[in-house]
C-alpha cells in the first residue's frame, strides 16, 4: 500500500514554499511563489499550483494538507490585530501593571469584576453587573473579548459564565485564559489571552483563504496548522488559538530538519530573506523556551521552541563606513527589496535608472536606492500627517528613485516613517545581488544587480580611493561579511544557551582573532560541540564556509531550501492536559483542571482520579484535533514536604501527553 500524499505550505516573509510529500518516498515535487503580504492565498495558490503541475499528481489525491506561518509572529511583533476588551475577573487595577500587561494592553477598554478563586478552587461571587453595563456601548467598537480569572486554572467556573454572557449578548469572538495555559500568574495570562483575542480574526482571514483555495483547486483534505513548539493543531482548533501559532514557521524548521538528517543533537540555522533563526535540537526534538515564547517583546505563556532571531538574511540592507581608510561592510537588520528582484518584477525602468546613475559624472546622494508603493488602496493613508500623503502620493504603482523622490533632506525621516508603517518599501543591494554577480543566484535579473553593485563601488573611503576595484571584488566582499556576521549569530545563540550572554561575539577581541585564526603566542580557537545544520534556499552557499568558520561539522541538507513545508507535514498532533491535586485539610483532596473541580477524600484516590482525567482530557482533545492512534504519557510532579515528621501533600500536577498522527482522508493504492 501506498503511503497518503500529504501537501506542506510555509508563508515565509520573502518566499512561500510548497512540497508534496509521501513518508516512504520523500519530497515528490516542490516550489515557491513570491510571499504576497496584502493577500498571502496569492503566495499560497502559485506555490501550490506550481508544485501540482510539476508532480503531475491530481489535487484529489492530496490526503492532508499542513500549514506554517509567520502570520502571527509578525502581527505580535508589529503590533497588529483587532481591538479587544479584557475582562478580568477578582483582578483590580492595580494587577494591569504587571506582566508587561499595561504596555500590551495600550488603549484596548479593560473591564473589571468581582469574582475569582483561591488556590484550591473555591469561589468569590461573580458580579457581571459591570459587564452587563458596558457591553452595550462597548461590543460593536471591538472585534473580540479577552477574558482572565483569578485563579481559574484552579476553577474555571467564572470565566466560562462569563464567556457564555458575551456570546449571548455580543456574538464575537471570546478567548479564556484557561484555555490557552494551565500555569499560574494571572497577569502573564491575561496578556497570553488579550494578545490570542487580537490574533483571532487574522488568522481566521488566513485559514479561511487558505481553505477558500484549496476547495477551489479541488483539494478536499483536512487542514492542519503548526504550532509554535512544532505539534500540529487542527485549522478549527487553529481558529481559536492563534496565540499558539506564533513561530509556527521556526519551529517547522526544527521539525524538517530532524527529518531530513536525522539527527537527534545539533544546532540549527535557518537563513530566510530578512532573518536568520537559530534553534538547538536536543533528544530529536526543538528545544522548548521554558518559561514561554518572547514574541515582540511580549511575555507569553505560549510552549514555543527557544528560538533566537536576528535581522540577518539574504535581503538584508547593506551599509557601508567609508570614514576610515579601508571601508567596512554591515548587514541589517532592515529588510530591502533586492535590486535584481525589483528588475525583474519592474522590467526595464529600473535598468534604465540604474544605467543613468552608473554613467553620470557625479555620483547622487541615493544612488542604487528606490522607492516602492506597497499598498494603491485609498484607505492605506489615512492618518498620515500631510508630509507624508505628499511623499505617499509622489508614488505610483512604479518604483521611483530616492534621488528624484527626496528633493530635500527632511523628506527621508518622512520616508522612513511610511516605511514603518508598511507603507513603502526600499529597494537596494543586498547579499542576493551580489550572489547574482558572483554567478550563485540567477533567479532574477543579473543586470541590475551587476549595475548596483558597481555603483557602490564608486564610493571612495577615508583614502580617497574606491571601495572596491570591481562589481564582483565587492560582492565578494558582502558574501564575506554575510559569513562572519552568520557566524557570530550562530555563536552569540549557542553562548546564550551555554549561559555565557555576557561574551557578546561582534565586539569580543578573543571572538574576533579565534574566528580569524590569527597567529599568535596565544593562540584562540572555536569549535561546537554537534553539527551545524543550515536551511534556507541560500544554505548552500554560506553554511560550509559559516560552519568551518565555527570549527563544527556542516550539514546542509538536500531539500534545506523547503524544510520548513516539510516540517510542516512530518510533524505530530501533540495535546498536553494537566490536572492538580491540592490539600486545604488533612485528608480533605481537591482534584482540579480538565473538568469541574471536585474534593475527594484521601491522597491515593485523589492522585488516581486526577491521573484518569488528564488521561481521558488528552486522549479526547487529541482525537477532537483529528489525532490517530492516539499515545498517551503520563508525568508527575509531587510536591510532599515532611512538616513535623508526617508527609505533607502541599500539590501534584499530573501531566498527560497524547500524540499521534493526523488522521487522512484517504489511503492511496
């Protein structure tokens, strides 16, 4: 029998990737497609359809399909999403000031009740007279509600009362805090909560596009969606927890790479256009962010993989210092649109404009540099003070050179806020032209790439003379310095990890003459403890040079440049339920979480009744996320002090793990 023919898709910030894959027979047929930000299903339809028609295969026999994207971790970090009410239940005010819950919560309404639990679950009366009173004026001006109990991990009673008057009288979308983290510490949870309300209808808007395409490709397959710890989630469950996709795409990679090496222990580097992730693999799996995921300097309690991410990729800005006499070289963390991409999507103008700055006698202040409308919509300038809707307005639907945009110096920190808004985006060399002039990249136009480079190259340094002596001398140049700075990020993650933060690599000197071998009597050499795997389309070309750099071994896989897609599909269902047992009296035993809270006598009993249900909760939970043969593991942790010589149940968290495959809509033969 045949194994199922499974579709893998990753939305990443440049490229969206899409692999057919069989478990016995590996990638079949692969692709990209340009990510398209102001609608990623266009990204997502030209990957696919480019996969299809390479394979061959027809859409109907596509059995699951598996989704990762950075939807999420950009909207966090960019500070996206809907309006949400928070609704905090036996909290006051004074409880917002912590956790980083102020910042996060901005201007979003926050509406305060009485009620909650203590520790062993047993109730404050709710008043929702407040909510009663606000929901009126309040629920048409927000696109979702956000909800937090004191205490509710012990008892969620209050905020599902609270959630059922909100769909009864609002109709939007509600999140409780208990269903997205069984671990103490309101505020923490409150802000997982408000953050997961303002994510749901962009990802609702996501999977809803996604499946909106895939009906129409006639792909009738269940949709799964990669969580930030790499387990997959149904595109349901996804719907109401998008929190937990956040660096769904990171942890993806994890999940590919694994699969694609084997190898159970090594470090893992994913360079993309505009970031390069560095990860750990330990025991076969991501390494997991104890206390939760650090996304847009936001505190959460999401399971996510300990990720570290810098503003380094094959689309990164190039700067030049050419006060000293010899000129220096940096990268990022700024994103710019490559000038061979912008040729080959702009056509000859861009030749054109290029060619004209590269023949003129003086050299322009912006030269190699344009400017890019990203949005025509009318409503994308609203807001805007009138400095910027003039700039905004000077730019149609072509690219336009900065040296005829800005005709006065105050206009580039007007174009620089249009860029921050998201409005605009720059174009201009990068590490993806000069691999175009080196003859290792050719997917767009060589021309333009060959003309920016040689433009910079006029630029002279502190000695007068030119920075470099040709288009390809200083691509070399850039390639070196992709490399070096790849290596200091790979080396400042494995530190961190080490607990050694303090040695920061660009600026180390012992760093600085161990990664150039330099001779000497004292002699500094560098070398990691596993390989180093590097992913990424551009992998190949960087990552034997970066790993021999960091004295480890390199691997670099066949399909490293899809391995996020591929992640996405070899990944498991993975459910994690717990249950605690507490004890106010002697003898007296309150079992609480994955159900009502109920109070029991005696220790054994109450240990055995809480290890059935976090059994039973994961088993059905992972069979409701589309879960089969489901595998259930069970860990405890007691904490039982003597206390004047007799045992003392001070809590049990029992945690139970179920696992499986996700079940396909078919079998090929």
């Amino acid at each position: 029998m045949v194994s199922p023919l499974l579709l893998g898709i990753d939305t990443g910030g440049t490229y969206t990737d899409a692999v057919l894959f069989r478990e016995h027979e590996g990638v079949i047929a692969k692709a990209k497609s340009l990510t398209t930000r102001h609608d990623l299903s266009e990204g997502i339809s030209g990957a696919v359809d480019a996969t299809l028609a390479k394979s061959g295969i027809r859409p109907e026999e596509i059995a699951m399909v598996s989704l990762s994207t950075t939807l999420a971790t950009n909207a966090l970090v960019e500070g996206q999403g809907g309006r949400a009410t928070l609704v905090m239940i036996g909290f006051g005010p004074d409880d917002i000031a912590r956790g980083g819950l102020s910042e996060a919560l901005g201007t979003d309404p926050v509406i305060f009740l009485p009620g909650g639990h203590d520790v062993h679950g047993n109730e404050t009366p709710l008043d929702m007279t407040p909510l009663d009173e606000a929901l009126p004026t309040l629920g048409p001006s927000v696109s979702s509600f956000a909800i937090a109990g004191y205490f509710a991990v012990r008892n969620p009673a209050h905020e599902i009362r609270v959630r059922d008057r909100i769909r009864e009288l609002s109709h939007k979308p509600v999140t409780c805090s208990h269903e997205l983290s069984s671990k103490l510490g309101g505020p923490r949870r409150a802000l997982t909560t408000l953050l997961n309300a303002r994510l749901v209808s962009i990802i609702d808007r996501l999977i809803g596009s996604t499946e909106d395409f895939l009906e129409k490709s006639g792909i009738h397959a269940p949709l799964m969606v990669v969580r930030g710890d790499g387990a997959l989630m149904s595109s349901a469950e996804a719907r109401l927890r998008p929190i937990e996709t956040i660096l769904s795409g990171p942890a993806a990679s994890l999940v590919g790479a694994h699969y694609l090496t084997g190898l159970d222990e090594a470090v893992i580097s994913d360079i993309g256009g505009t970031t390069t992730d560095v990860a750990v693999l330990q025991g076969g799996r991501p390494k997991l962010a104890p206390d939760g995921a650090n996304v847009g300097g936001h505190e959460t309690m999401v399971e996510a993989v300990a990720l570290r991410t810098f503003g380094l990729g094959g689309d990164s800005e190039v700067h030049f210092d050419d006060r000293g006499l010899e000129a220096k070289i940096t990268l990022g963390p700024r994103r710019l649109l490559p000038l061979s991409l912008l040729a080959a999507t702009y056509g000859d103008s861009v030749l054109s404009a290029l060619d004209l700055q590269l023949r003129a006698t003086h050299a322009g202040r912006h030269n190699g540099r344009f400017a890019v409308r990203i949005s025509m919509d009318e409503t994308s300038g609203e807001g805007l003070q009138p400095p910027e809707q003039a700039l905004l307005a000077r730019l149609g639907s072509a690219p336009v050179a900065l040296n005829a945009l800005l005709t006065m110096n105050s206009q580039k920190a007007v174009l620089d806020r249009l860029v921050g808004r998201g409005l605009v985006q720059l174009s201009g060399i990068t590490p993806s032209d000069a691999l175009h002039v080196l003859g290792r990249q050719d997917q767009w136009s060589v021309e333009a790439a060959r003309l920016g480079l040689a433009i910079a190259t006029r630029r002279k340094n502190g000695a007068g003379r030119e920075i470099a002596a040709s288009a390809e001398g200083l691509a070399g140049q850039i390639v070196d310095r992709l490399t070096r700075q790849s290596a200091e990020v790979v080396l400042s993650a494995c530190l961190a990890e080490d607990g050694a933060e303090a040695i920061d690599p660009p600026v180390s000197l012992v760093v600085d003459r161990a990664l150039k071998r330099t001779p000497g009597i004292a002699g500094f050499s560098i070398a990691l403890d596993r390989p180093l795997v590097g992913l990424g389309a551009s992998a190949p070309v960087y990552y034997p040079a970066i790993a021999d750099m960091l004295g480890a071994e390199p691997v670099i896989p066949g399909d490293a440049d899809v391995a996020n897609a591929i992640g996405a599909v070899v990944g498991h269902i993975r459910v994690v339920v717990v249950v605690t047992v507490t004890s106010p009296e002697d003898g007296m035993y309150i079992v609480a979480g994955a159900g009502e809270t109920v109070t029991m006598v005696g220790e054994a009993r109450a240990l055995d009744a809480a290890r059935n249900r976090a059994a039973a909760a994961a088993r059905d939970k992972a069979g409701q996320e589309g879960a089969g043969d489901i595998l259930i593991s069970l860990e405890e942790d007691i904490a039982a002090p003597e206390v004047e010589g007799a045992r003392k149940l001070v809590e049990a968290r029992i945690t139970a793990t179920a696992t499986g495959r996700p079940r396909m809509t078919r079998l090929q033969r």
